[in-house]
C-alpha cells in the first residue's frame, strides 16, 4: 500500500516491486483516512506534542503505554 508520495515512483522501488514480483496499490492523494499507519502517527503525534522527555526510556515508556491503551486495541 503506497500513499503516492513520489519517492514510490521512483526508478529503484519500480524496479523492486517488478523483479520480486510485487503487487502494490496506491492510494487516492489527500485520503489519510485510508492509511492506518497515518491515523496512528496522528494519534501519537497529537498524545506526545508537547511534552519534554528527559531520556529516550521515558519516551519508549509513553509510547508502549499509548500503544497497548485501548485506543489501539482491536474488538
């Protein structure tokens, strides 16, 4: 799944894709919505702006804690 940015159509992923025969689908432009991948950068984004870690563990703790938080868990 590719989100048309123009570095996936670049001569080297092209390439890639043809000679290990991969399938791939690009999505509409502007359609966040169909990526969840973005959806859960957003979410991550807008849960950690502003805050001052003061090592990279207390920031790993943050994000594991917002990653097993219901919000990410399935049904």
């Amino acid at each position: 799944m590719l989100d048309g940015a123009p570095y996936f159509q670049a001569t080297a992923v092209t390439d890639l894709t043809a000679r290990d025969d991969l399938d791939s689908v690009t999505l509409p432009a502007y359609s966040p919505e169909l990526n969840p991948v973005a959806e859960c950068w957003r979410d991550l984004q807008a849960a950690l702006s502003n805050h001052f870690f003061e090592s990279l563990d207390g920031l790993t703790t943050a994000l594991i804690q917002l990653l097993t938080s219901s919000l990410y868990q399935s049904e």
